[in-house]
C-alpha cells in the first residue's frame, strides 16, 4: 500500500470561482475593476500572499497595499465554499483508494484554516490522515519541506504525490517523489512541458494508475 499525497485546488477541488469572488470583493472595496476567472487561474498555485502580489501587479498597485489587500482576501476567503465545486469522481476515487489500504494526506499552498474548511463542507475531512496547508510551516510548496511533513507523519510506505499545476510538479522533482498530474488543473504549462510520472484527467482513473505505480 502507498501513502499518497493529494493538492487540494485544482486537483481534489475547483475553488478557482471562489477564490476570483475574494479578489473581486477586495478590489470592489477599492473602487477598481473587477478580474475574470482567467487571469484568476493565472495567478493561483503559489499561496495567498503571491496571489495578491499577482493581484497588485495586474492592477498596477503599490507594494504599501500588499497587507491591507492581504487581510480583505482573507476574510472573504477563510469561509469561501459557495462557488467551489469537487471535480467528478474525486469522492469515489478517494473511497477506493482509502478502501484499498492506501493512506492519503492533503499538502497544499491554501491556508489551513480555509483548507479544513472547504474540507468539511464537502465531507471530504475523513479521508485524510494529515493536512498541512500553505501557513502550517515556514515554507510553502514548492520548497519540499511541507510534502515531506505529511509523507513523515503517514508512515514509512511508498510515496505518491498527485497535483495539477507547475508548483506541484516542481515540489514533486523536488522531493524526489513519483508525481501524477492531473491535466484539468491550473497549470500554466503545457502538459508536456510539466516533469511528472503518469497525467490522467479523470479521477475514475485514478485507483488504476496508483496500481501502475505500485507494480
């Protein structure tokens, strides 16, 4: 059995919508235009603070804006679950793989209090051992520090990671783990272009390909 290690936006879950209805709150406060769910997709995968930061750039922003901005985001996006949707057949694949033995965690650059709740509103908490999210360490992915945290604390099994996005596969190269993209995600790469194992853009393929890594 493996302990496998999933990214939560745009691979378990499209919080894209949620995340764009955060931004646009911050930026109606203020007065200015509001962003499209495109350039919301562009500036996600590196955790709340870049975002904003991508945010500022796009709008031609001071950097004196940065914490201000920050703190709107986040109480709009501590309790943002409305617009967000769990990709099909993520519930069934995770019930198949945790009925197989596997272990599964959560390593994500979402702040864990956000992360714990977008969790618990879709009945998605109980198929994790260990979730460790974009503020529960000092560093955030693609530094290797949080993947290792969850596979540490999960046991001595061989390792999975499974994300979407070039901060996924970076963190996976750089933990030296066997990374499965999934191709409906946020990356801003073509496919070929990311390093990683297997792609699949179905979760009802995921139990076989974590077999295929196992063989």
């Amino acid at each position: 059995m493996a302990c496998i290690v999933f990214d939560l936006d745009g691979t378990l879950i499209d919080s894209a919508p949620d995340i764009r209805a955060c931004a646009n709150a911050v930026l109606a406060d203020m007065g200015l235009k509001t962003i499209d769910l495109a350039q919301t997709h562009s500036f996600i995968g590196s955790g709340t603070a870049v975002f904003i930061e991508r945010l500022r750039a796009a709008k031609n922003l001071p950097d004196n804006l940065q914490n201000p901005m920050l703190a709107t985001f986040m109480v709009h996006y501590e309790t943002a679950v409305a617009l967000t949707q769990i990709y099909p057949n993520v519930v069934e694949a995770l019930t198949a793989l945790q009925a197989a033995g596997h272990r599964l965690g959560i390593c994500t650059n979402k702040p864990i209090q956000p992360t714990r709740k977008v969790l618990s509103h879709f009945g998605l908490d109980g198929f994790f051992e260990v979730v460790v999210g974009g503020d529960s360490l000092t560093v955030r992915k693609p530094d290797p520090a949080p993947l290792h945290a969850v596979f540490d604390a999960m046991g001595d099994s061989p390792q999975i990671y499974v994300g979407d996005s070039d901060v996924d596969a970076q963190t996976a190269q750089a933990a030296q783990v066997p990374f499965a993209l999934f191709t409906m995600g946020y990356h801003h790469q073509p496919i070929a272009a990311l390093p990683h194992d297997r792609s699949f853009d179905d979760h009802a393929e995921l139990p076989d390909l974590i077999t295929a890594f196992l063989r």
